[in-house]
C-alpha cells in the first residue's frame, strides 16, 4: 500500500468513528458469545502448530542486482534470503523499485499440508544505514505451489517496516501439497537514497503430518553452506583469472526463442551415425587441468555444463584404459546424492586424433521420494581439437504420489530431454557463445493401472549465451 493507499484508509476510518462504527483489527478473533447471565462461551480454540523447516538449496528470481560492486554474483543473488545471514541479502535487478520482480524457493515436496508459514527479514538488515536507504517490500503476494507445480494459494499480504523476523502465515485448502513458494513484489516502503528493493532472508516452515526428513533438509543446508563459502573464493579467481581460463568473458546473457521440432529432431539425429564410430575399447576419462569455476549465466546447476566443463580440449583430456564399466562415483552430502560416471568410448580420425567421446551419467537423489537423472553424452571435437558439439539425452525420473482419483495413486513420471550444445570461439580460441537447443517428451507410467501416456512438448526451445564485455577491466 503506497502512500495514497494509506490516506484514503485512515479517511475511511474516521468517517466509520465519526458515524458510531466500531473498526476492528484486521487480526482480531470474535468477540465471545454471551451464553446466558453470568456465564461466556470461550472462541473456540486453535490446535499449536507443530511447524518444521523446509530448507532449500538455492533460490531464483525474475531478477538481481549486477554491477562493479557485485560481481560474480557474491551479494545479491536469490541464494542468500536462505543463508539466514542479515549481512546477506536478494536485492532486485529491474529499473525502478522492482514492483511485480518475483523471487521463488523450491522446497522438499510435502503431500499434504495444513499451512505453511514464512519468517521475512525484510530490507538490507546488514546495517541501519542500509536497512534505511534502500528500498524493502510492503504489499507482497505469496503464492504456494504443489510439488507438480499447481497453484494452492496466492494470497497478498502487508509486511511491516520493521528489524528482525516478521511471520506470515498462509492456510492451505484441505489436501494441499507443497512443492515451492513465490514471494511477488507489489508495492514498497521507499529507501532514503536507493531504488533497490532488498530481501535479506526467508525462512519456511511447513504445518503438516507428513513425516520429517531431517537428514535431507540438513543436507540441503550444507549445499548452501558449501555454495556461499565458495563465492568469494570464485570473484578472486575470476579478478585474476589465468592464462589458461577456456572461456572469453565471465559473464552470460541469455536470449530465448522457440525453434521447430522437426529440424532439431534431423539435427539430433546426425547423433547415432557418430555413435556408431566408437570404438568398443574403454577409457577413464579427465582432465589434465580442470575449470574451477564457470563464468556468471553458466554457473547454474540446470546446466550440468559440469559434465563436460572439464573437457572442452581433446588434447587435454586424459583417457586410462580401463576395463570396468563405471569410472567414478561421487556420494554427496549425507549421502542423499550418487552420481556414477561411466568408462567412456572414443572415436580417432586417421591421424588418432580424439574426434569423439561417449559416456553416461547416473545422478540418484533420495529425499522423501527418489530422484534418478541420467544422461547420456556424446562430446564431438573440431579439427583444432575444440569441443564442437554436444549431444546429451537427459532420462529424468521422479517418483510422485498422486492425488486425482483418475490416476489412482502412486506414479512415475519420466522426462526425456535431447539436446545439442554448439560452441563458437573467438579468435585467440576462448569460447565466445553457447546455444542450446532442446526438445522434451513426458512419460507418466501408473502402474496400478498398467497405464502409460506421453505427451511431447509443441516446440524445440533454443537458448544461446553471449558474452558481455566486463565493464571494470
């Protein structure tokens, strides 16, 4: 509510005492009921809430903050309302204060639930000076997802101008799940110099009789923990970065369009003909000098650009003979996630120059449901011995409950991605854009029905990422 907003409600106020109304708080329960002389009927009471935490790896949001003073992502970013650090926090990227700019949390997916509440340190609460002059929301909409993504609630609420943790509340309708929750900005308390719209935490909490996975929620605390604690580490190594740093800026920008399925469905399939020239002997593939950190836009997780990050020069890439079909496996924090690597095969021109590589990857994740995400890799190499080319297929599982009557329980559900990475360089050979293009089909297996059904997305989806020049340099 902006200034205007307030004027017109304490008019409205006044004119309602003038006439003899009585205005009750927005919060107040009824008053009780007089049963009879002498005697009150008590409101009825309210059973305690028995709130549990639903912590979050990392956050997104429609924007953030990016300048001279902030690079590589080591202040502002979404991640840090979760780090329950003040000194942290989520400051808004977008011209002006940053009204309808949105900031979203997935959470560990609870079935059904009661209510869920949010814990909102609002504004820049590092210091008073910038708690005071920076901008912090005031009418806010909390909208609350279902693990499949459906909308359960979006309420506007008020948050106070205030230091410390403030608490909204939000019920669910009765059978409710919870997958995420989005916090939208509609309007703000004005900072004293800055237009910057700040956040520093939000914390989650769930009401409901779904059991508690302690050992999941603390590992996604550790992967926060483990993100935040190399950021700084990433901004030094990129103010100097080496000599031998593979990419020509250390930051991306993306720009999206829709490309048709059928072309990318010819372009994918150029696949199985390099396949067929692996040959059957197997390697343990790695790097002889791997990339530390990805430039800014890159350095997502969705990307998995991790998978091949580290062999993006054939000539560096180091290959062990190997007869064992796995090559590595990494067992993540509390041993919630797997990632197996399979032995790779290679294809060699005449000159037994490495011109292909293939492997697989299996990534398990076990929290209250099962997560399994593979993919299969197929790296192809220029005649500079670049990487040219990517081919993966991602197989994504998740195991899901299911509500609706018509689907009877319990189901599966696989998403299967194809995908095509092509890298351009620019003239000294450091990468100077990315596109990928990408074409998805579901598969939802019930089988208590023995049922199976599986429905392709319109259109192909490209993304290229360009380079942007670093204005500090």
């Amino acid at each position: 509510m902006g200034h205007r907003g307030r004027k017109i409600f304490f008019l409205g106020l006044v004119a309602a005492t003038c006439a003899g109304a009585v205005v009750a708080p927005a919060n107040a329960a009824p008053a009780p009921r007089d049963a009879g002389a002498g005697s009150v009927v008590p409101p009825p009471s309210t059973p305690p809430r028995a709130w549990k935490q639903l912590r979050s790896a990392s956050a997104s949001a429609t924007s953030f903050l990016q300048n001279n003073w902030n690079r590589f992502e080591e202040n502002y970013h979404p991640s840090y309302v979760l780090d329950e650090n003040p000194a942290t926090a989520w400051v808004e990227g977008a011209a002006g204060f940053g009204v309808d700019e949105s900031i979203t949390i997935p959470l560990s997916a609870v079935r059904v639930a009661r209510a869920i509440r949010l814990r909102i340190w609002n504004g820049y609460q590092k210091s008073m000076h910038l708690w005071t002059k920076n901008a912090m929301p005031e009418r806010v909409r909390i909208t609350v997802f279902d693990p499949r993504g459906g909308e359960v609630a979006s309420p506007e609420r008020e948050l106070a101008r205030q230091l410390g943790p403030q608490e909204v509340v939000i019920e669910l309708p009765p059978g409710s799940g919870v997958g995420s929750v989005r916090l939208t900005i509609l309007s703000v308390y004005e900072g004293k110099k800055y237009d910057d719209t700040c956040v520093s935490d939000i914390l989650v909490d769930v009401d409901s009789d779904v059991k508690y996975n302690a050992a999941a929620e603390n590992a996604k605390l550790a992967a926060l923990k483990d993100w935040v604690g190399t950021r700084k580490t990433t901004a030094a190594y990129f103010a100097s970065k080496p000599v031998e740093f593979p990419f020509a800026f250390t930051k991306y920008v993306e720009a999206k369009r829709a490309v048709d399925r059928a072309d990318f469905k010819k372009r994918f399939a150029a696949r199985e003909e390099i396949v067929k020239t692996l040959g059957a002997e197997r390697f343990k593939a790695g790097a002889k000098s791997a990339v530390r950190v990805f430039p800014d836009g890159l350095a997502t997780t969705a990307l998995h650009l991790e998978d091949f990050g580290d062999l993006l020069r054939a000539d560096r890439v180091a290959l062990l003979a190997t007869t064992e079909p796995i090559a590595t496996l990494r067992v993540g924090e509390e041993g919630m996630q797997k990632v197996w690597t399979s032995s790779a095969r290679v294809a060699r021109d005449d000159a037994k120059n490495v011109r292909a590589i293939g492997f697989d990857i299996k990534d398990v994740t076990t929290e209250r449901t099962s997560t399994t995400l593979n993919r299969e890799l197929l790296l192809v190499y220029d005649g500079q011995g670049r990487l040219s080319t990517v081919y993966r297929r991602f197989t994504n599982m998740d195991e899901l409950e299911g509500d609706d009557a018509e689907e009877d329980g319990s189901y599966e559900e696989a998403v299967k991605t194809d995908e095509i990475w092509t890298l351009t360089y620019d003239a000294v050979g450091k990468i100077q854009s990315l596109e990928r293009t990408s074409f998805a089909r579901h598969h939802l297996l019930f089988p208590a029905k023995k049922r199976r059904k599986v429905v392709e997305d319109k259109r192909a989806a490209q993304v290229v990422y360009t380079g942007v020049a670093d204005k500090s340099s």
